[in-house]
C-alpha cells in the first residue's frame, strides 16, 4: 500500500515531470521510427504541395494560378516558403523516406515544446502519456506530412515564449503559425487578452503591428503579382468543405450540413461562446468588471505591472488551447489534419477541468477512437463534438474558483 501510495503521489506531483518527459521523449521517438519503417506512406496532399511549390520555382505569383492535383493553393505565403525548403531536401520532393524522416524530428521537437508549455503550467506526470499515445497524430505527420505539423509546431513555440513573457519573439512564431495555416487565427481572441493584460495597450498594438507586419512580408511577392487573389486564397474565410470528407457534423443531413442557416448558427454559437469566455474567464487576471477591463484599452493602469504578473504560464496556456477547441467545436468541418490542433491541447484541457484521472483517460480514449473512424460515422462524428463540448464545459466548470494572488500567482487547486 505505500508502493501504492508512493506511486500515486508521484504521479500527481508536477516536480515529478521532469524525469518522465525524457523517458517518454525517447519511447516516442523510437515509435515514428517504427512506423516509418512498418506502415505504408500514404499520399494525399505532398505532391499537391510539391506541384505548386514548383510552379513558384518557375516564377508564378499569382496565387489564383497556382494549382496542385488537389486543387488551387489555399494557405498563406509561409506555407510556400516551408515546403519550398522540403523541396529541395527530398530531392524535389521524390525522396517520401527523407521527407518522413524530417516530419519524425518535427513530431519530437514540438513535443519537447508541448511538454515544456506543460511544465511550465505545473501540469502532473499522469497526464503526459496522454500526449504521445495518438495513433492519428502520428500519421498525421509521419505518414501525411500534413502543413498543420509546421503550423501547430509554431503555435506551441508562441505559446511557451509567451509563458515567459517573451511577448515579442512570442508573436513571431504566432504570425509565422497563421502564415503556414489560418487555423492558428482561432486563438486571436483570447492572445489579445492575454496581450492587452500581460503588457498593456501600447505594447499590446505594437505587438499586433508585428503579426500584421511579417503576415505582408509573407505575402510581399504574391501581393505585387494580385494582392486580392492572394488573400482570397490565402485566408478564404467563405470556402465550404465537402460533406463526404467531414469527421465533424457528419451525424446531421448533408442538405443541413451545407445550408446557410447551419453555417449562421455555428458563427454565433463561436461568437457567443468567445464573449462568454472573455468575459467570465479570460479577463481575471485584471480583477475587475468587464466594463473597466475595456477601459483598459483606453488608458493603461496604475497595477499594470501585478495584472502582467497573473497572466501565468497556466492562465495562458488555458485561455490560448480553450480558444482553439472552442473554434473546433463550431467549425462546420473539420478534417482529420485537424486534430493536430486538438490533440496536445486535449489532455490539458482535461486537467484543467479538474476531472478524475480516470475519467481524463476515458475521454481522451473517447476522442481518439472518434478520430481514428475512417470514414466518419454518425457515432463518430458525435463523440467529436460531444468530446469537444466535455472538453469546453469542463474548463468554464474548472476554472471557475481560478484567481491571482497579491504576487500575482495563481490560486487553484490544479496549481499547488
């Protein structure tokens, strides 16, 4: 029974994480070998990728005239940029073993990320296995080499820098992150609370100048060919995915799933749910009502130093990954390179909402069979949303009770 005891302590003491991240580091990274070695490649998006990264090479800007097998070119000008440089690593993207190989030591080095982002949150052992067992994940980058790997990478980069207030390096990587993919953008709402509270107004837009600065300096070469084919294509907000494809909503009818009604209602089920965060969770770190949080904006506050100090590692990390879900529960679809938003935010989430360890592992093992259904199945398709929703409610529940001391520390009981 001490054994036991001892064990169990272990387990829920965050000091402890230190010395089992290397162990599953390593496990992990034997693992991508293993399935580079055992598993069949399989092609879906790389020579699309390859064939447009090409027609760049050749001179063409105009993002209206770049096209792939898979169709036109629809991520912004960074994504060019990453696969213009795989390019010419895999032997003009012939080399699948090379490119596999590249995409395995991403996989590792954005864990070592995520798993830092973690500690930094005082987030126990127990949860950790949950962030390496993903049988989706792991073909999403070793055998899809999918541009949400880059994307997600420079997201979880973002967020560890500005865990140690490194807000400028910070909102580099975030930029670079929308650069490669627009999914990034989900988390804009709440990264300018955490902004505007962690460094005040005027920092907070000089911060927002430098996303939008490297964002045109992304796009520079495509703006001067059709500036509005580029961002049309690059940040296509209208696009509509097939029904067929969708791993989300598929338990609706495809004539709901495709209406505009179900389209309006999802964006004010998002929005309604963004003020109800911002409002409620998103805005303690100010200690103060919603109304004198917006004066915020207009005049920076004698205690602008102690609100910076509240904005935690943990505060941060729960209101940057709660958005993310938050805009993956209302997307109408959802893909299944999407999970790679999804699943290094999960296991947090699930902590942070202060369910019982078993149930965590439940939920997780609840997603993740959703998610490894091909193709999407009523059932399936609503373990997604309804995992997502668990996942939402749960942190609202969690975090309820969550303050800042006089330091500027947190107070709950997940921190201690």
């Amino acid at each position: 029974m001490d054994l036991i005891r001892k064990a169990l302590d272990i387990s829920s003491d965050p000091r402890y994480a230190r010395w089992l991240c290397p162990l599953l580091l390593c496990a992990d990274a034997a693992l991508c070998g293993l399935i580079i070695w055992k598993i069949p490649y399989t092609e879906i998006d790389w020579n699309a990728y390859m064939e447009q990264v090409e027609q760049f090479i050749d001179g063409e800007r105009d993002y209206t005239k770049i096209k792939g097998g898979t169709g036109p070119l629809v991520y912004p000008g960074a994504h060019v940029y990453v696969y213009r440089l795989l390019y010419s690593l895999t032997g003009q993207g012939t080399n699948i073993l090379a490119a596999q190989l590249l995409f395995a030591a991403l996989y590792v080095a954005v864990l070592v990320v995520v798993m830092a982002c973690y500690r930094k949150a005082k987030v126990p052992p127990y949860v950790f296995p949950m962030l390496i067992l993903s049988k989706r994940l792991h073909s999403i980058f070793v055998l899809r080499c999918f541009n949400d790997c880059f994307a997600v990478g420079a997201f979880f980069v973002a967020l560890y820098l500005y865990q140690k207030h490194l807000w400028t390096a910070g909102s580099v990587f975030y930029s670079l992150a929308v650069g490669i993919k627009m999914s990034a953008l989900l988390a804009l709402p709440a990264l300018g609370l955490v902004l505007l509270q962690g460094v005040g107004v005027d920092r907070a837009l000089t911060q927002a100048m430098i996303m939008v600065y490297l964002q045109l300096v992304f796009a520079y070469p495509f703006m001067q060919a059709n500036i509005k084919g580029y961002f049309s294509r690059a940040f296509e907000l209208t696009r509509v995915f097939l029904y067929k494809w969708t791993v989300n909503w598929r338990f609706v009818s495809e004539e709901t799933f495709l209406s505009k009604e179900f389209a309006v209602a999802l964006l004010v089920a998002h929005l309604a749910l963004l003020v109800f965060f911002a409002a409620n969770r998103w805005i303690k770190p100010a200690q103060r009502s919603v109304p004198d949080t917006i004066r915020l904006i207009l005049k920076e506050p004698a205690d602008q130093r102690l609100i910076s100090r509240r904005v935690n590692p943990q505060f941060i990390l729960t209101t940057m990954l709660s958005a993310i879900a938050i805009g993956m529960l209302c997307a109408r679809s959802l893909h299944y390179q999407f999970y790679a938003w999804i699943a290094w935010a999960t296991p947090f989430l699930l902590w942070r909402a202060g369910f019982h360890p078993i149930l965590q592992y439940v939920i997780w093992g609840a997603q993740e069979w959703a998610w490894n259904v091909y193709p999407s199945t009523n059932a399936s398709s609503m373990a997604v949303v309804a995992v997502l929703f668990v996942q939402i409610a749960g942190v609202w529940w969690g975090t309820r009770t969550d303050v800042g001391d006089k330091e500027g520390h947190a107070v709950h009981p997940h921190a201690e």
